[in-house]
C-alpha cells in the first residue's frame, strides 16, 4: 500500500508539470542589462491564440505597458521551428494556426534604468516595477517577466529561477527543490504569479514570528548602509499592533517584505513606496534616509500593504477579481480600496499607541489641506471607474488624501449613528465576513452591501452625497461630533516650484530637484513654462547641496514677490538632456490653511464620541 501511494503520488505530480507552464527566469546569464525568459506550454486547444504582458496589475492604477520592456521575442513549435506572429500592440502578439506552439523565449529589460526618461511613456511606479543590476540585484516583480495566453490564465505555473552563486531570494513563495542552483515554485495560475514578487541578492535577511505570523524581511543596501536586522524591531512593534487592530480579519500566516535601498552607483529611481500582494509587498525607498525616517516609513507605508490583504485583496468586486490585465476595467471604490486602508495605515498607530492623539489629528490635518490641490467636485466614483485615462489619472493621489478622509468622516457618522457601537473597521470585518476571496461582490452593489452589513441607510446618504455625488465633505461638521475644531489661518507667502513643497524629491545623482508626476505646479512654475518632468539644479545661481539644504530653504524665503529669479533645470529632449534656464518674475503663493484641533471644553456627547473613535472601544 505504502509503495502504490508513492507510485500514484509521483504519477499525479508529472502530470501536474505536464499540464503546467513551465518558466524559467535566468539570472546566471545575464546579456547587456537583460535577462532571458523561456516558457513551455503544455498542449494547445485552440489554434489561434493571443500572447500578452499585462498592461497593468492590481494595485497599480495606471497603464504601464510592461511588454515595452521585452524584446527578442521567439514563438517555437514542438519540432524546433520558429512560428510567425503578429505584434498587436507592446504587449500582445497574435499568431494563427499555432496549435503546436510549445515555447516562447525573450529578453527582458528592467524598468528601473527608464525611470527618469519620461520623453516617450510615464514611468512604472518603482515597487511595482523591474531592476537588473548583474552581480547586485533583482527586482523580479514577475508581471515585467512572464506573461499569459488568452484562456490560460487558469493553468498552472511552474516558476523555475537559475540563480547566480551565493544569492538569496526573498519571497512569500516556497522552494520546492534542494538546490542551490535553482529555485523551484509553483503557482496556482497567473494571478497568483503576478501576486509573488521576488527578490534576489547576497543575503541579507531576518526571520521571525509576529503575533502568530511567520515574517521574512530582505533588504537591499547598495552601499552596506543598513542591514535587515536594523529594522526588525520597528517591524516586529507595528506588525503586533496591526495583528491586535485587525483582529479576525488578518488570517495571514506568513508576509514577506522586500526592502530595496536605491543609491550609490545603481539606477535613478524616484517612485518611492510599495505595492501589495497576498502574502508579500515590495518596497522602494531611497538609502540615504536616516534609519528613524526608514522606521517611520515601514511603519506608514508598510502597514498600508499589509491592510491590504483585508481590502481589496480579500473583499472586493468582480472587476477585481477576474482582473483583465490586456484590457483592465476599473472598480468604482478607491475611496474604500485605497482610501479606507489609508485610514487604517493611521488609525491603527493611534489605536494601538504608536502616536499619541496630537499627531493623528496632524496627520487628518494635513489630509485636508493636500486634497484642496485636486477637485473636491469630482465624484470619486467616477473617477475611480476612470483611472487610467488622461482627464482623471492625475487625480489619483487624492485617493490617500480625502479617500482616507471619506473613510474617517464614515467612521465617525456610524459611531454616531450606532452610540459608539460600530465604526468603519467593524463595517469593513461585517464585509469580510459576507464576502472574502473567493467571492466578490458587484461593483454596483457595495453601497446596497453597506447599508445590509451596517443597518443604517444613512450609510447610503452618505454615500451618495459625498462619495458618487459631487458635493465637498464638510469635514468640520463631522471633526465637531468628536470635540474636534477648526481654525482658519494664512500660511506665510511661500516661493516653491510646486504647490506642496512636501511633494519634493532629491535625486543624489545630479543633485537636483525632481517632483512626482501628480504634483500640481506652483503659480511661478507655471508662469516660467516650468514642466513637472524638469529636475531643479539651481536657484539664481545657488546650487543644491543635501548638506547644506537648509541654506538653500533660507534662501528662497528672502525672494520678494515680482524679483526676478532664474532656475536652472534639467529637462529631457528626446535621448539627450538639455540644461536651460528659466527667468521670471517671482510670484509668492499664499493658501488659506485650517489647523485642527481637541476642543478645551467639549461636551460629554462629544467627549465620549472621541473617546471611542481615537481608542476603538465601546
């Protein structure tokens, strides 16, 4: 018996690999910046067939096109010969009659080296894109290296990666071979392939055990700056507390995270963040920041991925779920999926005790005044369901700001509604619960799955007013039912280049001033023919020194209104970068900000409201 149970064991594992696609990634032989992709496909059942790279991913929300990246594409037949192929687009490739293909081969290059030329397509956000660095790293996020065919999606993966000598691979994926040449995974189909990230370098890695919860953290240092055990500590601190915010609703037995340092001599990067998955996240953050703004950004940023596994990862729509990578179609809820888990990023440091009141209300603060540089008219429905074209992408990042403000505003109308009984986190385990994974719900149906879970159909007035309708969130209203005010003051008349000074970059390489893609330009920038793409260099003739930063800050704030200044920027022309200057007149943008704060004789109503809204108890 024993003897048959192993025979037809080895029987059902050969005919899983026979019916599995087989790819192998080869990061022994690396060619000119370029790393070499085979996949084997198991029998064909249709003869015309459409080969694709995604055109986005989950998470993502925007068009990045990763099939740009491969080039040297073959299509082969069970006998060896090449078949002919059609490219559609950059990322599909149509062939007929191909009912015998068995194998395609490409190269891929990585995305990270194209980050600073934005002359012919927007960059890839760096977590969710690609680094090949021979001998130093890589950043396998495996949706810029292997793609799908139409209808086999559904067929599984065998995940084969040659690895060079004595380099190590963090991931939430198990290796299923013993050698130190390879690593061998398996995966259920592409959606799990595109949701297992992979990083691999010379070891640096910690492990340990959270709250029940088997964590693995890698850490890429260009320069040896940090080591993964610099950080285990914060780590271990945040992961407990997000455990204990989330309760039942975390099932996660084991989270891998990838920290990528950029600096020294590697590539020009500057989409610092991370991108969610399941079981995993990567992260892109600069070196040269000092270890407590490292902690501090693992603790905002991370905690975001990980509360991601409860949404959308794990409760969401059908748009989602049977997610078209060729042609995506978006969900209408950013405000939850993205905005809802911001707010959790924050209330749960409050919650647990990370940060004291003061600073969370700070933290709403400045939410507030960053989403007045994007329409509060625009209903956020619509633009979520509209993402990826032109006329709304650049309203995206507003999702982390008055999306996670909906959440809070919502958080605190049912804690209202229900004498403190229920609040935000609780409609979202009511929603877990309902739905979860393997069952999503219809786009059009959440705010009818609220109103059940919650039991208030004020839940929809809500909804409808300030999340698929077009009026502005009266924030004070709410921030008074919990003993919170608002005060209206002037900021001081400022000269920068972008409104929100907050949103400036450093790029160590050139020693200049780079700005994300979304920022919106300041009244001077816009008057001098300023684009966002252009990096800073110098101010009048006064040149940016990291060292010396806050000479050059001084500097800017004896610029008097109507002086004329003259910046000199670097701006991409094409495959050459020209530097050229730009003079105007100095113009001084001066907002109207509101400062919140604990109100110093609140009434028992709101006192106790606050209470439960800042700690989570009933």
């Amino acid at each position: 018996m024993k003897k048959t149970a192993i025979s037809l064991g080895l029987f059902a594992a050969f005919m899983a690999n026979a019916q599995s696609i087989k790819t192998t990634i080869d990061l022994v032989n690396v060619k000119d910046d370029k790393v070499a992709v085979t996949m084997e496909f198991p029998k064909m059942k249709s003869g015309d067939i459409k080969f694709h790279f995604p055109k986005t991913v989950p998470g993502t929300y925007s068009v990045d096109d990763y099939g740009r990246f491969v080039e040297g594409i073959k299509f082969y037949d069970n006998k060896g010969r090449e078949i002919a192929y059609t490219k559609v687009n950059d990322n599909t490739y149509s062939l007929k009659n191909a009912k015998d293909l068995t194998k395609v081969t490409y190269l891929v290059n990585d995305s990270f080296d194209d980050e600073m030329d934005n002359s012919k397509h927007k960059a890839v956000f760096s977590p969710s894109g690609t680094d090949i660095e021979e001998g130093k790293v890589y950043m396998i996020n495996t949706h810029g290296f292997i793609g799908y065919i139409d209808n086999m999606q559904d067929v599984p993966y065998q995940l084969i990666v040659q690895k060079p000598a004595g380099f190590y691979g963090t991931t939430a994926l198990v290796d299923q071979d013993k050698s130190d040449a390879t690593d061998t995974f398996t995966l259920a189909n592409y959606a799990k392939v595109t949701d297992s990230p992979l990083m691999y370098t010379k070891p640096d890695y910690i492990t340990f055990n959270a709250g029940g919860m088997d964590l693995v953290l890698g850490v890429y240092s260009p320069t040896g700056k940090y080591k993964a055990a610099d950080f285990k500590d914060n780590l271990e601190k945040m992961v407990l507390a997000q455990k204990k915010f989330l309760g039942d609703m975390n099932t996660n037995k084991k989270y891998a995270i990838m920290l990528y340092l950029s600096g020294g001599e590697g590539p020009q990067i500057k989409g610092f963040g991370a991108l969610e998955h399941h079981e995993s996240t990567s992260v892109v953050l600069p070196e040269m920041m000092p270890k407590d703004a490292i902690d501090k950004t693992i603790t905002d940023v991370v905690s975001h991925e990980f509360f991601h596994t409860v949404n959308p990862l794990k409760t969401h729509s059908e748009e989602i779920h049977y997610f078209d990578y060729a042609d995506p179609k978006m969900s209408q809820h950013l405000w939850m999926y993205e905005g809802g888990t911001e707010y959790f990023a924050n209330l749960f440091q409050i919650q647990e005790g990370l940060i004291n009141k003061d600073e969370f209300l700070q933290r709403m603060n400045e939410k507030i005044t960053n989403s007045k540089n994007y329409d509060d008219t625009m209903p956020f429905t619509v633009m979520s369901k509209n993402i990826l074209k032109d006329e709304y992408k650049d309203q995206y990042r507003n999702v982390y700001e008055k999306g996670a403000l909906l959440a809070m505003c919502l958080d605190i109308e049912l804690r209202k509604l229900s004498n403190g009984e229920m609040g935000y986190r609780d409609m979202i385990r009511k929603l877990s619960q309902r739905f979860g994974e393997n069952k999503p719900f219809k786009d059009d149906k959440l705010i009818d799955e609220l109103v059940t879970v919650t039991g208030y159909p004020q839940v929809k007035d809500f909804y409808n007013k300030y999340i698929a309708g077009n009026q502005p969130t009266p924030y004070a209203e709410y921030l008074n039912m919990v003993g919170v005010e608002a005060k209206k003051q002037d900021t001081p008349p400022l000269f920068w280049f972008i409104k929100d000074p907050n949103q400036t970059g450093y790029n160590e390489k050139n020693n200049t001033f780079v700005f994300d893609e979304s920022s919106a330009l300041s009244p001077f920038a816009k008057s001098v023919g300023f684009k966002i793409t252009d990096e800073i260099v110098s101010l009048d003739g006064k040149t940016i020194d990291i060292q010396k930063m806050q000479d050059f800050i001084s500097y800017t704030k004896t610029i008097k209104d109507g002086q004329n200044v003259t910046v000199t920027v670097l701006r991409k022309n094409g495959d050459k970068t020209d530097k050229i200057e730009l003079k105007g007149k100095a113009i001084l943008d001066k907002m109207t900000i509101e400062t919140l704060q604990y109100k110093a004789n609140p009434t028992p109503a709101e006192q106790k409201l606050q209470s439960q809204w800042l700690t989570g108890k009933k």
